[in-house]
C-alpha cells in the first residue's frame, strides 16, 4: 500500500516537510436547508407508508418528492434568471440539475392529479397510482440525499416510471 503525499510549501513550514494526502474526497458540509427540507422528505415518506387511504398516501408521497427537489436546489443553488416569474419547482429542478430531468418530468405530470386530490377530485387516485408514486418518491428522496451531501448525481438517473397512458372507458 502506498501512501501518497502532499507538499505544503506556506509561510511558516520547513522546507521539504510533506503531509500524507487524504484517501478521500473532502467535501463541504450540506446546506443546513437542504438537509432540513430532506429530513422533512424523509418523514413524509414514512407517514406516506403508514397511510390506509391512497389519495393521502398519494398526497403525502408527492410532497415529499417536492420538498426533495426543494432540497436539491437549497443545495445546489436555484439558477438566475434576473426578473423571473415564479415557476414550479419541477421546472427549475431540471435547469438546476439537467441529469434529473426525467424525474422531475415524471412528477411534474402527478402536479395536476395532486392538486385535484387536494381539492377533493379523488377519482382518479388509485391504490396502485399511490403505491407507485410513493415508490419513485422513495427513489428520488434517496437521490436528493445524494445530492445534497455532495455525491455526484449519475447520468442515468432516470426513473423508471412507464409513461401514464389515460385510457378512454367505453361505453
């Protein structure tokens, strides 16, 4: 095992005098927001999971998808955009962190059903459509952690989700 070394040539130090260089990336630390709006991602899930009904199941899996992204751009910085008119946090996940994109399309297209459940329009919520997005929820809460504690996101991050295909009843 080898054990590389770095010079520290600064005022003060003798000269030749070198210290073994980390085996680590050093990171800085997380942005107090951004782990504070991903522990609150974190029990959302867990309320999401212990929730009977899935239009509250669906609901809360939602919202903790979207105080994770909210997380992600504490952490990673909101882009500027001089006079900007207020846009979903979808959209600006996806200038943040073009490597999310799919995720944040793929919640981006639950934004209607959400506020439709929220508002009483419940019919379209199912158990399935529930455990599903509760599942990709858990999956991206998981990536924002990543994010916010300063690991690289991977280029592949996609979510897996089939596309939602609305289908007409007949008759």
């Amino acid at each position: 095992m080898s054990v590389a070394f770095a010079s520290r040539g600064g005022p003060g130090s003798r000269k030749g005098s070198t210290q073994p260089a980390l085996p680590f990336e050093v990171r800085p630390p997380a942005v107090p927001a951004a782990v504070s709006l991903l522990t609150q991602a974190k029990h959302g899930l867990a309320e999401a999971a212990r929730e009977p009904d899935p239009v509250k199941r669906f609901i809360a899996a939602y919202l903790s998808a979207l105080r994770a992204a909210a997380a992600i751009l504490a952490a990673r910085g909101r882009p500027h955009r001089g006079r900007a008119k207020p846009e979903s946090v979808w959209t600006l996940l996806e200038g943040a962190v073009p490597e999310l994109r799919q995720w944040a399309g793929f919640f981006a297209a639950h934004s209607a059903r959400r506020a439709a459940a929220q508002a009483g329009v419940t019919r379209r919520i199912t158990a399935e459509a529930a455990d599903e997005l509760s599942a990709r929820a858990g999956q991206f809460v998981s990536i924002a952690g990543r994010v916010v504690h300063g690991h690289p996101v991977e280029r592949a991050a996609h979510c897996g989700a089939r596309p939602h295909v609305h289908r007409r009843r007949s008759g």
